[in-house]
C-alpha cells in the first residue's frame, strides 16, 4: 500500500525536471555530492574531475576543472567530514586529494596532494571520520591511505599505512557508517567483512549468484544494499546479516545504487537504459528515470530527493546526445537553463 509520502514523492516526481550538465569531452564514469550537498564532482574517461559549483545552470563556467590525472577517473569521493575535499582514483596509478578552496580566478588547478599506488585504481572510499581513504586496484589490492599525510615528494612521510592482497576479484569497498567495519564484494558473490582497524574476518557473507559491483549504506543505519550482475539488488539488515529484500525492476547486472538522503528510497542504474527508484520498505516502484545509455553512476543528494546520473552516453538512444554530460534530475522546474 502506498503511503501518504510515498504519494507525495511520486507526484513531485511525475513533474521534476532533469538538468544537463556539460563540460567533459568523454563519458562520465562516477558522480558525487560533497556533505553539504552545495557541489557536485564529476570522473570521467578524459582523464579529468569536474566539480560543479550550480546545478541550477548548463554552463561549463559553472564548474571548476581538475586535471593532473594521465587515466581514467574510474571513482570518486568527497570526505565526509569537510565540504571542500575531494580524492580521485585513476588508471594511471594514482589518487589525487583536492583541496577545491584553492581554484584560481579560471577554477582550475586547486591545490592537490598525489598518492602514487601500485596498480591501476577503479574504486575508492572515504572513512566516516576523514581520517582514512580506501583505493582498491586491478589486482584486487585494497590499499589505506592517512590523507593527512604528505605527497609524493615528502618520501619521509608514510600515507599508505596498511594493505591488502585479495585472491579474489574484488568490484566495491565501503566502510560502514559507524566506522567500524569494512566492507569487500566480490566477483564470487559474496561480501568480505572486517573489523576496522584491526582488519579481522567478521564474515563471508553469500549474497549473490554472481558478481556484486556495488554496496551502499543506508543513511538510518539500519541496511545495507548489494547490486550484482544477477540483476538483484538485496537489502540486509547491518546488524543480523539478514536478507530481508531483493529489488528485481531491472533485468540487466546492476552497475550502482544510491540511498536518499532520508532512507527512503533507493535509486539502480545497470545496463536497462532506465533508472529505478523504489521504497526501501516495501519494495515499491516509485519512479523510472528514461536514459540514453546503459550507467555508471548514480548519487542522491545529501539534503533533498535530487538525483545526479552519468552513463555511456556516446551519441545516446537519438543519436544527438554528446557523451561527456551528466545530468541532475528533480531540480525546480523554475531553474534558469
């Protein structure tokens, strides 16, 4: 049964608007809010970070450029903790903290420290407290980083503190909100969870027919939600372990998921070429999101149900769509274009 809320949020949605935001020359790759929900960053397959200051206008002016990587920029993150820090992880070996305070009179070339790793990087994680950040690589290696470390050129100062050699695939890492726990998927299907720091076994729990690419966090601390290539997403329970709903809309391997800011809704993207956003408690569609292309990133706003969404848009379902774009979808309609 659809609740007064829910009512609400479908009615809000039926009419919300979806805003294009341009300035990369490739498809974007990974999306994400800073914690106060004022900045939106952008990776993408140029090898550059974006970081969008309003979403409220189309123009490139509006976003500050960050480019030092030589790669992709597979992911990104923002520390929870302050609203200006963002790290990057790239196929060219490397993270990259940026301090976006620091963008000149052009908003380009913030300040950035550069952390040198030993593989090709595709995901990366930031610890609830700031003080950590999680880059996981090719080869299945899941190195800790203190970002408050030196860079490169400071040798004496030591910022990967602590590493961690799988022999499985590893697709998605992830701390728990509470700090205390970390969190693995993998290509068997299962999810590796460690205490943290200590970094002993607490479980090996199986969650999936096939490979899981993505874990996120409900916001209330009660879930935790898996995306895997068998085209389910599962919600457990972050105290029992407990499987207590799958999500099955979409019918391609879930790419990425995304929790409200509110708990309440949780929105997959995967290969479908649409986007769903259904009810956490019960499972209920809410509304579909049409897309041009299969995607790669989705990412609620931390303060409002807004929506930002990137995919492989490469001339798109018409043909006329330019990759390179993200784009925010449930801005006011009474936004300037």
């Amino acid at each position: 049964m659809t609740t007064p809320y829910l009512a609400k949020l479908k009615s809000v949605f039926a009419s919300a608007h979806t805003r294009e935001l341009r300035g990369h020359k490739q498809k974007v790759l990974t999306v994400g809010w800073n914690n106060d929900g004022r900045k939106l960053a952008s990776g993408s397959a140029d090898q550059t970070a974006r970081v969008y200051t309003s979403v409220e206008r189309t123009s490139s002016k509006d976003a500050i450029e960050l480019k030092a990587h030589t790669g992709d920029v597979d992911q990104l993150c923002w520390d929870p903790t302050h609203p200006d820090r963002l790290a990057t992880a790239s196929l060219d070996s490397s993270i990259m903290i940026w301090d976006i305070r620091t963008a000149d009179k052009t908003r380009t070339h913030p300040y950035a420290r550069k952390v040198s790793t030993t593989g090709e990087n595709i995901n990366i994680c930031w610890s609830p407290d700031g003080r950590h950040i999680a880059v996981g690589n090719k080869e299945d290696m899941v190195s800790f980083i203190d970002p408050r470390g030196g860079g490169d050129s400071k040798s004496k100062k030591k910022y990967i503190w602590h590493t961690i050699k799988n022999d499985v695939e590893i697709n998605e890492i992830s701390w728990n909100y509470a700090g205390d726990l970390f969190f693995m998927t993998t290509g068997q299907g299962t999810v590796k969870v460690l205490e943290f720091p200590q970094f002993k076994p607490v479980l090996d729990l199986t969650a999936h027919t096939a490979n899981i690419y993505c874990v996120e966090f409900d916001p209330r601390g009660k879930y935790f939600a898996t995306g895997s290539a068998d085209a389910l997403i599962c919600l457990w329970d972050i105290e029992e372990f407990i499987c207590v709903r799958t999500f099955g809309k979409l019918e391609w391997p879930i790419r990425t998921i995304s929790f409200s800011y509110d708990g309440e809704l949780i929105a997959s993207g995967s290969e479908d070429r649409i986007i769903d956003i259904s009810a956490v408690e019960t499972g209920e569609s809410v509304h579909t999101i049409q897309c041009n292309a299969a995607m790669n990133s989705v990412a609620w706003h931390p303060t409002k149900h807004i929506l930002a969404y990137a995919g492989d848009d490469v001339g798109g379902r018409d043909h006329k769509t330019p990759e390179g774009n993200l784009r925010v979808f449930g801005v006011p309609s009474s936004s300037s274009s």
